[in-house]
C-alpha cells in the first residue's frame, strides 16, 4: 500500500506492506481521503513529526476487514476520530480528556494519509460514525476538527445571543463562528486579513470585516456593542499581533478562548486580565460527546461546509501542504481512492 511518510520536512510517498487484522479487534479501513489539519503542517514544519511519521487524522473510508463486537460490518463506509480518552483518570473525571495520558497514547495506524489504516476496537466503538449517504466525502471529513471547535465552544460557556469575535477567519475560524450560532444563538462577528476569506463568512450568518488596522477594529467591534466590546474572543489566528487585537475587542469581564499556538509563545498581559476580570484559557481536542455533536451539526447542516475543499491526489500532498502553506486555497483533501 502507499503512504505519505515525512522525510526531511517533506511528505514522500512509499510502499509498503499492506496492513491486516492478524486477529486483532477492530478494522482495517480504506482511506477514501483525509483532510490536511492546520496542526499537520505545524508538526511537519517544526520537526515535531520525525522522519518515518505519517500524518493526517481527519480520515473517511469504506471497512474491508473488521473483528467487532460492534454493529459494524465489512464494506461500511466510516468516518473517525484518531483518540479516546480512558474516561477513568483524574483528567477525564474533571472533564480535561484530551489531557488524559490514554488519549494521547492512542492513534490511528499508520496514519491518515494512508491508503489504509488501522482502527482499534476502541475507535469504532466511541469515535466512529457512518457515512451520510448525502454527503460528500470531503464535507463529512469536517467531522474531527469541528469536534474540536464544539469542545471549545461548550467550555465558553456563553449565554444564548451571547456577541462573538472570531479572529482569523480559515477553515477553523468558519466553522467555528458557525458553531458559535448554532449552539449560542450568538451574534457572531469575524475578522482576517484575506478578503476572500471574509466573503465567504459573510455567506454563513458571520459578519465578517477586515482587521488591518487594529484601531479600526476595535472601533467597528465598539461600534457595534455600544461601547463594550464581544462577551467573547475565540483565537484562531496563530499571529502573536493578534493577542492585543483580542484585548482590544473584548468586554471587561468577557472571555477569551484560545484556539492556536503562536510563533513567540507570549501570553495575555497579566493586569488586563486582572483588573478587566478576564477569563482566559486554551481548548484543544474533543472527547467523544463533542464528535457526536460535531457529527451532528454536520448531518443537519447547522453547521455548512460544502464547496470549500480543495482535492489532491496523495501523490501530490507536499503541494496541499505548500498550498495550504501560502493562503493559495481554503482547505486542503487528500483524495487518496477516486
């Protein structure tokens, strides 16, 4: 089977020896694309991911061989999520999953840019769901990252008709704002820099506007809530500049959610928070009742995500990744069967 292995900071594609069950539970799944995620090209480029790592998590595919005790069966098609948590330890018991040392353990196997892959029975009985039969491939493979963003929009916590900003309007910034609306009910604001981007929000209930000039922003977000600035900032931006654009936009005793690292990994400047009663924190992926209402969001719609993707073959992934590099598509899919 081929896959997509990183070599030197690049993605080559080899073969090697097909995959099978040899008795083990679970299923081998063939990969019918996967989308690229922001955090891929982050560990690609950092090093983070070592020669011989094969990337992609965000996988859709058809079971050809499976040993289950599930309601699978062999030729369903499935879309997955890469970890589980314990749902035993301390972390899991407060509600930080994807702190617990189980969930970070677990994967897919090799990984998802892969023409197959292995998925435990664990996978299939929390994070896997079947495939809509109305939706395209590349539309359901939104199913993990927006896992993510519903995990950080629940722990926001707002009230309904809450005011949001997002900032940095990609991939994660559409859907989230998206999110937003369909759980909160939110007026939903959105800024970035690339005017196609803001377009495209604004086709989706996200008032999008550009955010150049700092000043400017921050006025149209005053403007806007009569003075007080959003009840909350959710960070999609990985500009540390971004951080002081937050702050600005804010409402003293708002929230700011933290939804990307940054080059320079400086933080929140300590007295705001104190004195304006900010709240401040970070989110990072799903537990398994996030994914469900992920899946879900997807199926009804509430959340939209048709047109958006940009196909690959996987011979062709370094281009996704240099593409997606460059702000020269939306959101890369790794089109692996045809």
């Amino acid at each position: 089977m081929k896959i997509a292995v990183v070599e030197n900071h690049k993605n080559i594609i080899k073969e090697v020896e097909d995959i099978k069950l040899d008795g083990r539970k679970g299923a081998i799944v063939q990969v019918y694309g996967c989308g690229l995620c922001g955090s891929d090209i982050v560990k690609l480029r950092t090093g983070v991911a070592k020669d011989g790592t094969v990337l992609g998590h965000e996988i859709v595919g058809k079971i050809v061989e499976i040993n289950t005790d599930t309601d699978f069966k062999n030729g369903d098609r499935i879309v997955s999520s890469h970890h589980i948590p314990c749902f035993e330890c301390d972390f899991c018991k407060n509600g930080h999953y994807s702190m617990c040392k189980h969930f970070k353990s677990t994967n897919i196997f090799p990984g998802g840019f892969s023409e197959y892959i292995y998925l435990s029975e664990e996978h299939l009985k929390n994070v896997a769901y079947p495939l809509p039969d109305d939706m395209t491939f590349e539309e359901i493979s939104f199913y993990e990252p927006l896992g993510c963003i519903v995990r950080a929009v629940k722990r926001a916590e707002l009230n309904k008709n809450s005011t949001v900003l997002v900032i940095g309007l990609g991939s994660i910034g559409f859907l989230s704002g998206q999110a937003f609306n369909a759980i909160y009910n939110c007026k939903t604001y959105g800024c970035d820099l690339i005017q196609d981007r803001i377009d495209l929000a604004n086709k989706v209930d996200i008032e999008a506007f550009n955010s150049k000039d700092f000043s400017e922003a921050e006025k149209y977000i005053k403007d806007k809530t009569n003075g007080m600035g959003v009840d909350a900032v959710f960070m999609t931006s990985g500009a540390d500049a971004t951080i002081n654009l937050a702050l600005k936009c804010v409402r003293s005793g708002g929230k700011i959610v933290v939804f990307a690292s940054t080059p320079k990994n400086f933080g929140y400047a300590n007295n705001e928070i104190y004195y304006r009663e900010l709240t401040v924190f970070g989110s990072y992926s799903p537990a398994p009742i996030d994914l469900k209402t992920s899946y879900e969001l997807l199926t009804s719609r509430k959340v939209k995500v048709k047109g958006i993707s940009t196909d690959y073959n996987l011979e062709n992934i370094q281009q996704a990744f240099d593409d997606t590099i460059n702000n020269k598509i939306f959101k890369a899919y790794i089109k692996i069967k045809e």
